[in-house]
C-alpha cells in the first residue's frame, strides 16, 4: 500500500489565475498572506501542488500528472518537488487541526533553544493578570513613551559622543577599582527579571497566557529568568511586535536614561552616576544577546514578525548552508536574490557570534584574573567546558542534517522545513483554485472581565487623577543642594596675651574638662601704666572740647557783621544811581529818534537842492541841524556810561558792606576749630585704644568649651610678652565639616544656611547645622568640579568625630516641584544642547 503525504499544500495562499492572449496555458501567482512572498507557477506545477492534499498517495499523482499532461515524472523529481514548495513554506502538516485559527494567524516559532536546562518555579498567570490591569489605563501614555524614546535615545547617543573622554575616565575610575564583573552580573540579573516581568505583563495584555515562570542556564552556566513564550506564537502579527519588541524598547530605555542620568550626576559624587553607567553597560550587552535577530531570541521574533518574513529564516539560512556545504542543488525556485539573503544572513550571524562570544570571554577571563586572580583563573577554566559542552549538545539537539539525496521515502520530515507540531490548519477549501482568505476570529482567551464602573465615572476619575497629577507637580517643595561630607578636628584656638604684664589672677585651673562658656573671664593681668595713660587722656579730652566752644563762640561773632545801618545807607546810593542811569537811557532813545529824523531831512532837502527846488541855504541849516542832534546823541551816551559806572560803585559799595568782616579772617578762625576738632578725635582714639588694652588685660574664653592646658594656677605672677600663650581653648559643641557640593548647584547655597548631614556612623540619626563658609574658587576631584562649603555641626555629646563620612543636604529656596526635580534636565538643554549648535 502506498504511504499517504501527511501534508498538503496550504489553503490560505491567495491564488491568482492569469491568462494571456494568443496562448491556451495559464501561469497561477500565489502569495504567502504570512511573509508576504509571491511566486509564480505554471500550470504542471500547480497541478502538483493542488494534487499534494495529504490524501494523495505519491504514485496515484505521479500517474494522474503523466495521464494529464503526457509527461513522465519521476519518484525522485516528485520527492524534489515537494521539498522545493517545502522550503518555500507553501506546505503544512495535518497532525493538528484548530478550527478557530488560520494558518496566517498562527506564526511558527522558531526553535526556542533559551529553555535548556531550566527549572519551572511557579504560574505567573494571576501576577501578569493583575499587573496588566494596573498598566491599562496607562496604554496610550505609554505607546507615546515609545515615540518620544527615539528622540531620547538620539540626544543620549549625541551626549555620549560628545563626553565619550569623560566616559573612558569614568569607566576606569569608578569601575575598575571594584569587583566589577559581580557587578555587572548582578545588573544582568536584575535587568533580566525586570524584562520578563514586563513582557509577561504585555503579553496577557495583548491575549496570551504565561503559565511558566522559571530560571533556566543561559550559555550552559549563567542563571537567568524565563516565561514560557508558546502562547504569543499564537496571536496575531501586530500582537507578537508589541511582545517582542517590549524587552528591546525597555533596554533602549535604560541605555538612554542611564546614560542621561550619569552625565547628570556624575558631579555630584554619589553612587547614582556609577550605577547608572553599569546599568547601561549592562543594557546593552543584553540588547547584544536577545535583540540581535542572529538567533532565535526577542530580536528575532521581532523581526519576523515586523518585516513580515517565515518564522523558519534562521533555519532556512543554516539549510541553505549545509546544501552547499555537501554540494547539493539548491531550490530553482528559490530566487537569486532570495539565495544572496540567506547566505548572507547566515554568514554574519556567524561572524557575530564568533565575534561577541571571542571578546566575552576575554573580558571575562581577564575580569575574573583582575578581580579574583588565581580563583578567577580557575573560575573561568571551569566555565570554559560548560560552554562547549551547551554549544556541542545544542548542536546534536538542533543541528541541521542534511539528507540523501537518494532516500525515497516521503515522510512529513523530508518534505517540510519547520516542525510538524507548529503549523495549524483550518479546514480544506471546496476549491484548490479558489482565493482563501482567512476569517480572523478574537479568541476566547482575549475576552476581558467587564468593568464595573460607568464610563462617566471612570472618565471623571480618571481626568481627576490627572489633575491631581498636575497639581502635584506645582506643589512648593524645599529643595536641597547635596554633596559628601567629611567632618574636620574640633575648632582650637590658642589664648594670648594682648598686651604686656603680669598675671595677677587665675579663675580656671585648666585640663580639668570643665566647660567654660563663652565670654568667660580666665585669668586677669596687671595694666597700671595703661590705666594712668587713660585718665590723663581723658583730662586731655575735656581742654580741648573747652577751647573748641571758644573758638566756635568767637566764629560767630565774625560772622555776625555788617551792621543793619551801614547797609541802609548803601542800598540808598545804589537806588539814586540806578534811577539816573534810567533817566539817561529814556533820553537817549529820544535823541536817537530825533537824530534819525533830522539825518533824513537833510539828505531830502540834499537832493532838492540838487534839483534845484530848494536853496543851498535852507539845506546847509537842515545838515547843521542834524550834526547837532547826532552830538548831543553822543553826549548823552557819554552821560549813560558816567551813570553806569557811579551805579557799579554803589553797587561794589554795596557788597562790600554786605560781606561784613574779612573771610579770611572767618577762614582762619574756622581752621582753628577744625584743628581743636581733629585733636579731640585723635585723643578719643588714643583713649578708645587703651580702654582696648585694659579690657585686654582680662583674657577671655573664646566660645563654649574646655581647656586643654594644666595647671593654669601656676602662671600667677608670671610676666607675658605680647602674643604669647597663656592656654588653649578647644571646642566641644560644635564640630565642622566640608562638603563638596557640584559646581552646578552652588546658586543654592548661602551664608548661614541651614544643613542636614547623615553620617555612615550614625545612619538613623539626622543631624543639623548651618554654613560657616564658602570657598571662593571650585576644585578638581575624580568626579567633576566642586566647590567646598564648610559647615558647623553641634557636637554636644561629643559622638562626632573627625575624619567622619557622610552626605550633607544644604537648604536652599522654595519652588515648584516640577522644578526642583527638573533643574539636571533644564541644565542640559541650557548648557549641553546648546553646545551642540554652532
């Protein structure tokens, strides 16, 4: 009995019979709704295809085919025809049937080989279905995150570009002097849990179920998180993108925001820049690992289905490979440019591999010699054979074997390039030539539980959610500027005497530990010749203020005259002399009137002589008469300049009577004062000093504390130069520490403000103080510019010691929470960005 195909050729194609003039035959297009791919048949081979219906045993089709066309056709052409539309991935099984799904709605996965070695812990089911509910308000909100992470990602790479010295400095300073690769693992590790949660979270979202949450052996050693991916496989395409790309998106993300993060606080000289460069690091080399689309990975899952292209590529490549390798005919079908890709594809995914795993195990192995030395060593030559072991086993388990090119049997291996146990199939068509396009049906598993609230009222809620959102993010907030801290020996200060002397008395014995406030008298010296000096400076004080009033007495006096009479008299004469200078200038104008007049007459009667009308006579005694005019015109401005000048006399008369005595007389008693007055002030100088050098006598405690020196009774009667030291004084309320706060952040920071410190020491404890100082010029430390604030920390119970570590927050003003937590990201737009433009 001859064996039945367990195959047939699919019944989802879309098939498109053409016909063209002048010819009897037809040519058949048939599309793959799954990749997209087109191919073109003529009509012997779609015979055959139609014929291959998993009912069909091989030879009734091979002797309908030669009755048909009157062709013969071989059992090994048939067989090599099948494996050809096999390869195609136009053929799928019928070991299972599902009428609910369609061959395009069910994508084939490809060889999962990350579930080796793994250990099932629990069913994520319930966990996935809660965190769902939680994220699904947020859904447009976070499809839009995705739009905006281009952009950030694009800033991000351009700042790493830009500050990549600053990275190296930071990657050999911060990471090398610590076991890094522990580090790194451990990001690995935390990256990997976060990521599955997450796409287990997208994927009941999208309509899958996960019932698998283990830890498997990732390369044959390395301990990671899995969830079992054969439900997404089962959704539609645009479904699987969403799940695929999910683990790509959120490590793009990190990389971006952790890149971001550390250049926005590397200057602050916490913790946070350093994590946030490993956690980047550590992003992106798992963005290496499962985002490539060189193995069946999120990357690849991704890509098959966003590029629309067969789940078994991979597969397909390595086939092609091995055909050539063993110097078989490749598929005619199979196109040159489609040939070119695979091989293509399948050579770099090698020359990755090689490439990453070769450098990974360097760095590795000198990781571990760094970190761990001969431990190390044997650390990495233990792993090294656990690695080859899990590459030879998945080569035996997945590996490709070629077949013989002379076995006839027609088994659903030979004939199909993918798994049996992943293609699923609707029901026949009535037709092989009808076009079948598949009816996409929601199933049953996507049906979420209904709401319970109305939709008015999760609206509200949720637009009151958002506007306390917003208001929230204008709440006034304290804002601190914070840096390290690391607390400086006690204040000391050393007593001296300021002046001269004996010590006459002392009222601390000293080494004792009693505390003394501030103020306090300690010991008294002997100031006699200070004190005579002082009183004969006061006496001297009291002769010069006597003279000072006489002479201010006797200024006065000066300034008093002219008398009231004498000015009269003057004031008379300057009236007479301006009312005659007046009455010269009235007269002048009239002679000046009758000069004008009398000119013109004589030259009219000038012209009548001429002509003859009038005598010579009568214009000679007309001319005569107009010179007499003209000089008593001048007579009268001769008279005019006489009355000013008797006017400026009585005038001068005047001022002189008004000025009273002479000022230089004035001047010189007003020095004298101002001679008396610059003595009276030297001698309040003189005596202010030495009221100075008799208070200086008492020597003083300088603020609250103790004295360190014993035996302080003994210095009584004992003579002390000026500047010596009588003791020492240390405080013990107070201790002070400096903090290196960002040059960035120095615009908060004020005299006297307020500080919070937590110490390593003391953890729980907050501890208070207030800035003492702030130095002028910034400093260079491994982590960036900073400038150093000193501040004052109460230390009354005397637990604080120097050299002390901690972190310092020193208050700075109120603002809007929005700003306060965007002042790095305003920073980087106003200063970095704008670096960026020429």
């Amino acid at each position: 009995m001859n064996p039945q195909l367990q195959a047939r050729f699919r019944q989802d194609l879309v098939i498109i019979p053409i016909s063209e003039k002048g010819k009897t035959t037809k040519r058949y297009l048939i599309k793959n709704p799954a990749s997209g791919e087109t191919f073109e048949f003529g009509e012997e081979e779609y015979f055959l295809c139609c014929a291959v219906d998993g009912i069909t045993p091989p030879t009734q089709i091979i002797e309908d085919f030669q009755a048909r066309f009157s062709t013969a056709l071989s059992p090994e052409d048939f067989q090599q025809f099948v494996r050809q539309i096999s390869s195609l991935g136009l053929v799928e099984t019928l070991d299972q049937h599902d009428p609910n799904l369609s061959a395009s709605q069910v994508q084939s996965p490809p060889p999962d080989r990350s579930f080796e070695l793994n250990w099932s812990l629990f069913n994520p089911a319930h966990l996935f279905n809660l965190s769902s509910r939680l994220f699904r308000p947020w859904n447009y909100a976070l499809k839009v995150g995705v739009w905006v992470l281009f952009p950030l990602l694009a800033i991000a790479l351009f700042t790493l570009w830009k500050n990549r010295l600053l990275l190296w400095q930071d990657t050999v300073l911060l990471l090398e002097p610590k076991p890094f690769i522990l580090q790194f693992i451990k990001n690995l590790l935390i990256l990997n849990f976060t990521t599955k949660l997450l796409q287990g979270t997208v994927g009941y979202y999208q309509g899958a179920t996960v019932q698998e949450f283990g830890i498997t052996l990732g390369f044959g050693f390395l301990p990671f998180f899995y969830i079992n991916k054969s439900e997404f496989w089962k959704l539609q395409r645009h479904k699987q993108v969403w799940i695929f790309g999910t683990p790509l998106i959120y490590r793009l993300f990190l990389i971006a925001s952790g890149i971001l993060i550390w250049h926005a606080m590397r200057g602050t000289g916490t913790q946070l820049a350093a994590s946030s460069l490993t956690l980047a690091h550590a992003s992106f080399t798992s963005l290496l690992i499962v985002g490539n689309p060189f193995w069946p990975s999120d990357g690849y899952g991704w890509m098959i289905n966003f590029f629309h292209l067969p789940a078994t590529s991979l597969q397909r490549a390595f086939r092609i490979w091995g055909m050539m390798l063993n110097r078989r005919r490749l598929p005619p079908l199979l196109t040159l440019k489609g040939r070119i890709g695979l091989v293509m594809y399948a050579a770099i995914a090698v020359l990755f591999w090689t490439v990453f795993f070769g450098y990974s195990a360097t760095l590795l192995a000198a990781s571990l010699q760094r970190n761990f030395r001969g431990s190390g060593v044997i650390l990495f030559l233990s792993i090294l054979p656990l690695f080859c072991l899990w590459c030879a086993w998945l080569t035996a388990k997945f590996g490709v074997k070629p077949q013989p090119a002379s076995e006839q049997s027609f088994t659903a291996e030979e004939i199909l390039s993918t798994p049996s146990s992943v293609r699923e199939l609707r029901p026949p068509s009535s037709s092989p030539q009808t076009t079948y396009i598949p009816f996409r049906q929601e199933p049953q598993y996507l049906a979420r539980p209904k709401t319970r609230l109305s939709r008015p009222f999760k609206s509200f809620l949720i637009l009151f959610l958002i506007a306390g959102c917003i208001a929230l993010l204008f709440l006034p907030y304290q804002y601190h500027t914070g840096g390290e801290i690391q607390l400086i020996a006690p204040q000391k200060q050393e007593i001296q005497a300021e002046i001269e002397g004996y010590v006459r008395q002392v009222k601390f014995q000293g080494g004792d530990g009693t505390w003394i406030e501030k103020g306090s008298v300690i010991a008294v010296m002997e100031a006699a010749d200070i004190q005579n000096s002082f009183n004969t400076t006061q006496e001297a004080i009291k002769g010069q203020q006597a003279l000072f009033l006489k002479q201010q007495a006797n200024l006065a006096k000066l300034i008093a005259e002219p008398r009231p009479e004498v000015v009269e008299v003057a004031q008379e004469q300057l009236a007479v002399a301006q009312k005659q200078l007046n009455v010269s200038l009235k007269q002048l104008e009239t002679q000046k009137v009758q000069a004008e007049a009398s000119a013109r007459r004589a030259t009219r009667f000038r012209e009548l002589w001429q002509e003859g009308v009038v005598s010579q006579q009568q214009w000679e005694d007309e001319q005569r008469q107009a010179d007499i005019d003209l000089a008593n015109q001048v007579t009268t401005e001769e008279a005019i300049g006489t009355a000013r000048q008797r006017l400026n006399e009585a005038q001068a008369n005047l001022n002189l009577v008004l000025s009273g005595t002479n000022p230089k007389d004035i001047e010189a008693a007003r020095q004298e004062i101002e001679v008396t007055r610059a003595n009276i002030s030297r001698l309040e100088q003189e005596l202010s000093y030495l009221g100075t050098q008799i208070q200086s006598s008492q020597l003083f405690m300088p603020f609250r504390g103790k004295l360190t020196t014993a035996y302080l009774d003994r210095k009584i009667g004992t003579y002390l130069e000026k500047g010596d030291t009588f003791a020492i004084a240390e405080s013990g309320d107070f201790i002070r520490g400096e903090v290196s706060v960002p040059e960035f952040q120095v615009d908060e920071i004020s005299l006297n403000g307020q500080v919070f410190v937590k110490l390593l020491a003391y953890p729980k404890q907050t501890l208070t103080g207030s800035v003492v100082s702030i130095e002028p010029s910034a400093v260079t430390t491994t982590y960036g510019q900073v400038v150093k604030v000193v501040v004052e920390l109460p230390n009354s119970e005397n637990i604080l010691k120097s050299g002390m570590t901690g972190y310092a927050k020193i208050q700075g003003r109120t603002m809007p929470v929005i700003m306060a937590f965007s002042r790095a990201l305003l920073r980087f737009v106003l200063v970095e960005v704008w670096s960026w433009f020429p």
